[in-house]
C-alpha cells in the first residue's frame, strides 16, 4: 500500500493488484473506494461510500 500526504495534511493510501492495477483508495476519514478487475485486466466494478451504505457500480462492455 502507497501513502500520500497532501499539501492540507491529510493521508491517502492506494492498494494495487499484483498486475499493478489500482484496486483500493482509502481515505483519513475511514471511507474507501474499491475497484474489481476481470481476467483480461479490464475494471469490472467499483464500490464506493454512499450515505450511510456501501455502492457497487458494475461496469459492462456496450457494443
């Protein structure tokens, strides 16, 4: 995991997958954003903090 200190003070921290993609951002205030990868590495989902529950966002291919 990756820490980031912004010019305001606050810490950031990144995960990556072992491919090197970003799978997690987490935020000082205990909120996080996660991402979910299929197997030809494309983002599949993303879940992020809405109000007082969790959101997931499914991502699909439109042709």
């Amino acid at each position: 995991m990756l820490s980031k200190l912004d010019k305001d003070g606050y810490l950031t921290k990144y995960d990556y997958t072992k491919q090197g993609d970003l799978s997690e951002i987490q935020y000082v205030d205990g909120r996080a954003v996660s991402y979910t990868y299929g197997k030809g590495g494309e983002r599949r989902s993303f879940t992020y903090p809405m109000e007082q529950r969790a959101c997931t966002t499914t991502i699909r291919k439109i042709s």
